[in-house]
C-alpha cells in the first residue's frame, strides 16, 4: 500500500526551513522570488492555518501599505499563532510605512517617547504629522506626546486622527480609551476598549480595565 502524495507549497516549505533554522533573511528571499504582496494577503485570509501564519510573518517583511489592512483584520484570527504572527508584522508595517525620510523621524520621536520625553518629543512629532498626515503611526506618536503631558484633550484628538487613519491600530484605541476616562468618561472608555478587544481579542488587560470601569460606574450609581 502506497502512501498518498501530500502536496507542499513553496510557501509551506519556505516557512518549515525558517522554523527549523530562524534565517529570516532567506526566507524572505525564498518567499519574494515566488509571490507577490496581493498572494499573501490572499493566502492570509483564505489559506490553511499554516500557510496563514507564513502570509502574516512574510508580509511584516515584504509587505506595504496594502497589507496594513489585512494584518489587522488577523489579528483576531482564530488561529494564535497566525495572530501573534500578524502582530507582529502589523505594527512593522505601521512603523514603515511612510517615505524613508519620514520613517526615520518617526524612530527618533518613538525613542523620546520610549524615554518619557514627551516635551523634546513634541515638536518633532508635530512636524513630521505636518509633513506626512497620513503616517497613522506619526498620529500616535503625537497622542503620545500630548498623553504624557497630561493635556487629554489635544491626546484624544490625535488618537481619533491615528484611528481615522489605521481603524486597526488597537494600541490608539487603549490610548483613547484612557485619555477617555482622565475626561470623565467611563462609558466612552469602555467602548473603545471593546473596540480593541474585537480587533485583538488576546489584550488580557483590556478586559481587565472593562470590569474595573464598568465596577466604578456602578459604584457611583448606586452611591
């Protein structure tokens, strides 16, 4: 009795070498040479599991703006590793995507911000969205920045711009739904935090927050 043939896409294959060795670099180029950005993203959505999780971890590198989009549409995956896959390439591509110039500033906005220097990082951000008003990752940035001067107001407008330009940016709905609740409005903060959760169902901390806003409401409800 013979065993039946299995067939392997060269994506499968290229995607089992990169588990067993991590070259990221070649599998890059092993995937490059055989598809293009629109394959992926077609394989992301209606592919097996396994070739899911080598569209997302592929598109992180050679992906563009495109696939922004379908990335975050996996992020609720029903797979985790094509979830966690797609995270990742996610937020590479938000941070990419803009003119190298542009990317550049981006980084260096991003390394202020990291180190809570939210006024040197300020005026730098505010140029570069001036420059690239598309860039929804410059818009976060910028929210960032406002957030970690405690001016809420000027925050939650930059969050909702980075929204408006990426609806999947979970992190800027957290940020929203924060800045929500330091103006006093918890049911506000609870809607965007439900928002993230349907875009990424894995943010344990989100939920976390909803039953502690939802607790304080009653409390003041009943008081």
């Amino acid at each position: 009795m013979t065993t039946p043939l299995v067939r392997t896409t060269h994506l499968a294959a290229a995607y089992r070498r990169y588990l067993n060795s991590a070259d990221a670099p070649r599998f890059a180029s092993d995937v490059d040479d055989r598809y293009c950005g629109s394959t992926l993203t077609s394989l992301l959505r209606r592919g097996d599991v396994e070739l899911r999780r080598a569209a997302a971890l592929s598109l992180g590198t050679l992906g563009d703006h495109s696939a922004i989009e379908p990335l975050g549409r996996a992020l609720g995956d029903s797979d985790r590793g094509v979830r966690l896959a797609a995270d990742d390439s996610f937020r590479a591509l938000l941070v990419r995507d803009a003119a190298p110039l542009h990317h550049q500033q981006l980084l260096k906005v991003m390394h202020l911000n990291d180190g809570g220097e939210y006024a040197g990082a300020l005026a730098p951000t505010m140029i570069l969205v001036d420059q690239a008003p598309r860039y929804a990752e410059a818009h976060h940035q910028l929210a960032i920045c406002w957030h970690g001067l405690e001016n809420f107001f000027q925050a939650e407008a930059a969050y909702t711009a980075c929204l408006w330009h990426c609806r999947y940016h979970y992190p800027a709905w957290q940020g929203l739904a924060r800045c929500r609740l330091m103006l006093g409005d918890g049911e506000a903060a609870i809607s965007a935090l439900k928002r993230c959760l349907d875009i990424c169902p894995d943010i344990e901390n989100a939920r976390a927050q909803i039953r502690i806003i939802e607790r304080k409401l009653r409390q003041a409800n009943d008081s």
